[in-house]
C-alpha cells in the first residue's frame, strides 16, 4: 500500500473530523488487512473481482 498517499487521501476527506487520530487508525487498520491476508491492498481495489476474492 502506498502509505503515504493513503495518508494524504484521508486527510483531504471532508467527512472525517478528527483527522490524525482517525488517519492513524485507517491506515493501521489497512496495513493489518494487507499483513494477516498477506495482500497488497492497492493491487486488490484495482478489480472488484479482486476484491470480491479477498473477501470471500
């Protein structure tokens, strides 16, 4: 995952009020995903078959 431009997506979100605390947490949240499923979160939302695979 490109951290960093997750990071910077986030913090542009007008809907997310607390912003380095909730950017945190997303962005540990996405690296915990890509670690226990052993996936590159940026190849899998590239394809929603992709992504209908990790999740099933």
């Amino acid at each position: 995952m490109r951290e960093f431009d997750f990071a910077r997506f986030l913090n542009e979100q007008g809907s997310i009020s607390s912003k380095d605390k909730a950017v945190r947490s997303r962005v540990a949240k996405a690296k915990k995903v890509e670690r226990d499923l052993g996936v590159n979160l940026d190849e899998i939302v590239k394809s929603d078959d992709h992504t209908y695979a990790v999740l099933m």
